[in-house]
C-alpha cells in the first residue's frame, strides 16, 4: 500500500464532500461562505479524512462508509486553524503559503466562518444516512475532540505555555489534546461509522491517542529550535526522536490484534510519522 | 399560568443542567472553565430553555424530557453573546452589568471560551438518554441555528448592514436568522425530544420563526432610536409595532391546534413580547 496515494484517493472523496456540504460562495451572505471556503479549499495533505477512510476498512467496512465524518473532521480542523490564525492567538498571516482567513477578509468574519465550520461539522455527520447510534457515536466522538476537554483546552493550555515551568508531562498533554484529541477523532469517528466492535473501537482509540502525539513530536523536529511548547525544546533532539519512536511501537503493538484489514492506517501512520517535511 | 413563575421554575432546572454539564471552575485548565462560565452564571430570564420546555408540554410531554435541548440552547445562545461581544465584532464591555468574557479574561479566551461552549452543547444533546432519532433530530436543529444558513449568517448580514440600502424584507431576514433561528431550535428541539409528530413540529416551527422576529421587533421598541439593523428605525415605532402584532396574531394561529397542552407556550410567547423592559 502506497500511502501517499492513498491520501491523493482519500483527498479527492473528502473534498468532493466537502464542497457538496460547504455553502455556494455566490450564494448570500457571500463573503462569509467564501471565508468558509478558504482555508478548506486548496487543502492540504486531507491526513486525518485519511485516517478516517483506513480506520474504517480497519474495521472491515468500505472507506466510503467513513465519509460523513471525515468531511466533519477536516471542517472541525479547518475551524481550529482559522481561529488559532486570529491576531488575539498565533496572529499568523499566511498558512500554506496564501493569506490566512482574518487577513484575506477581516478578524469578524474569520471567528464567524470558524464557527460556522464547526456547527456545519455536527450537521454534516448528524444528516447523514445509515445507522443512528454509529452517527450518534461518531458525533460525540467530533464534540468531545473539539471542546474544553481536548482541542480547545489543549490551545488554552498552550497559549499559557511557560518553557521554565514545563516538564515532559505538560507537553504531552499538550500534544494529546491539541493535536492527539481530532487524529483520535478522525480514526475512532471512521470506525465507529464503519461499524467497529467495542474492543476494537479501544485499540483504535489507544493507537490514534499514540501516533497523534508522535505526530507532533515529529512535526517539531521538523521545526526544530522554534521553542514554544516543544518535546525537542525541552529533551533535545535525540531524546525526542527516542520518544516518538517508542510510541510508534507501542501504537503498532496496540493495532496488532486488527491484522492485514489495518495495514493501510498503519501505512498511513508510519508515512506521517516519517515524513521529512 | 403564570409566565414569570413559569421561567423561574425552568430556571432553576436548565440552571442545575448547565451547572453539570460545564466543566467545573477548579479542574484545570482553570482559566478556560472559569470563562465559559463567567456569561452563564448568573443568567438572564433563560427565555429560550423556557421555551423548551413548555414545547415539550405542548406535545403532550412532561418538560423535563427537553431538558438536554434546554441546556444545549442556552450553551449555544451564550456562544453567540461571547463572540458577539468581541472587540472585533460589536465591542461590547459590558453586558447584565458585568465585564463581558474578553474583558474579564482576554481575546483570545473569549474566543476559545465560545467555541468550546459551542462543542459542549453538542455533548450534551447528544450523550442525553433516550430516543436516538430524537436526540440526533433535536442536535441538528441546534447545528442548523447556529451555523452559516442562520445565526452566523444573520450575524455576517448584521455587521455589514447598511440602512441606506436596507428594506423591511432584508431587515426581517436578518432577525429571522440572528434572532428567530435559535428560539425556533429552542421549540422544535424542546418538542422533538418529547416526541412531536411531524405535523406538530411544522406548526411549531412556524410559530417559533414568527415568534421570534416579533420578539426582535419588541426588543427594538425598548431600545428605540439606537439605531443598527431595527425596523423601528426603518419603519418607525408605529408600524414596527403594528408588525409586532400582526406577527404575533399568526403565531398563536399557527398554535391553535395543538390546544390547551401548548397553553405555557403562549403565555411565555405574549410575555416575552409584551414586557417592558
């Protein structure tokens, strides 16, 4: 399995969906649907739709099954980028080389457009079709990653970052629910679409919880020296790379009992986890 | 039936909900929860949860079972307020005669203090007991009001409003969305959780919806003269009045039918359209 074409295959389906779920930009109010549309559209790698189509097959269930929520997920990420983006956060004015969505338009229309990101997430995989516990289920899955307990209390939890006061345990934390908390999402949100039994729904929860923070580990090594809330700031290079490294494995052990239906997420997995940039 | 008991009974159980369901004050990271809370507590008349649950009744259902919507809508109304406020859309300080979140706690705060109240009040229609199809009914309700199609619509529509160019049918519009959506969600979310048929649930939506634009034009005629997005500016008191009622006159026709049981409901509708202040 070739992960990277399995993410231009799984990027092509989710952005099929998301368009068809996004508002029209010529349809009113227009600037605030082409505000939605702009950090959605050109995307980027689509890593965690991804995640969400192989969880599902994970599971034995078609990719396709995986759909609805992992449009939700790449709306509940793109909320999260364009609000982290404000000038009162990161105040970061380009991302993937264009002007993010509070310079390209203006800061009210940036925090609207996240929130409404975030609610058409919930409509997308509520109005769905097929069985009501599983959309149920993954819906909660998508509210949880993005509330108090994960996504935003982890950027809270980050703003508030002090290098002097940290140990490994705070960063990781950190990790878990900024960038962990969504990748779960995405991987048990696919599965649980696609049908998965209680206990592989705990592996899949266990391994999604392990390679999101070796995720980010990896991420800083690649932007390695920029400080803030880093594992590699903090440890140093080697030792960070020794940490990844072991919760890859263990990430790989926890996916073991799911056999060859998991190879593509484990592809996916290693092929995020090794990337060079 | 008295209206004004009648919100302070729903008041004191929306109030029990709400405090359950928010993460508590003490548990880390401290500074998000304390925000989330800070426009919660002390409430306003909790009008919406009212509403919710005097739908319940009007199908037929004991109040408490729309509970969790209560909550839901009350969390979602309190996002709205949040990033209304913000320095970047209305820039308001104050609010109930306190600090409003971003100046009680920062920007960036009120920001993430809104988007993770947004989140929960999925969590908490969702992870309610009972009926599934209602429960994933009632939530996309709550999605479909909060998002680009009505309050953040409403909102975009508001902030660029201009009343050199503006008529009654764009004024209506912006109160349908901004105002009415949410009160719609409220009553057919609150009646969906008691299990509404559809012939209900249509009545009541069409209520909810005149209702409420009633219920903007009545709040402008208390704020006269200040201006913004306010039929009492484009039309004047008499005839903003004069749509008041006309308004309110449907609404209690669309109600006919459902009889004596949706009593509460029109008690809290001419209540919240007749006070004075």
């Amino acid at each position: 399995m070739d992960p990277r074409g399995y993410l231009v295959d799984g990027a092509a389906l989710v952005d099929a969906g998301l368009d068809a779920a996004l508002p029209a930009a010529s349809a009113p109010p227009e600037r605030l649907h082409a505000a939605m549309r702009h950090q959605v559209f050109p995307g980027g790698k689509r890593l965690r739709p991804g995640l969400a189509f192989a969880a599902a097959e994970a599971v034995g269930a078609a990719p396709e099954e995986a759909l609805p929520l992992a449009v939700a997920v790449e709306l509940v990420h793109t909320w999260s980028l364009v609000h982290d983006d404000l000038p009162c956060m990161d105040d970061d004015d380009e991302r993937r080389g264009r002007p993010t969505v509070h310079v390209a338009f203006d800061e009210a229309t940036a925090v609207l457009a996240g929130d409404a990101l975030l609610a058409l997430a919930f409509e997308v995989v509520l109005a769905s079709e097929g069985n009501l516990a599983r959309r149920v289920a993954a819906a909660r899955e998508l509210a949880h990653a993005a509330g108090a307990g994960a996504l935003v209390g982890g950027q809270v939890s980050d703003l508030a970052f002090d290098p002097e006061r940290a140990d490994v345990a705070l960063v990781e934390s950190i990790h878990a629910r900024k960038t962990a908390a969504l990748i779960v999402a995405a991987i048990v949100g696919g599965a649980t679409l696609g049908g998965a039994t209680d206990q592989q729904t705990e592996r899949l929860r266990a391994f999604g919880g392990r390679i999101g923070v070796a995720f980010q580990i990896a991420d800083d090594l690649i932007d390695a020296g920029e400080g803030g809330c880093s594992l590699v700031t903090l440890v140093g290079e080697d030792a960070a790379r020794a940490r990844g490294e072991e919760l890859l494995e263990q990430a790989l052990a926890d996916l073991a009992p799911l056999g060859s239906p998991a190879d593509a997420l484990r592809g996916l997995g290693l092929f995020a986890l090794r990337r060079k940039e």
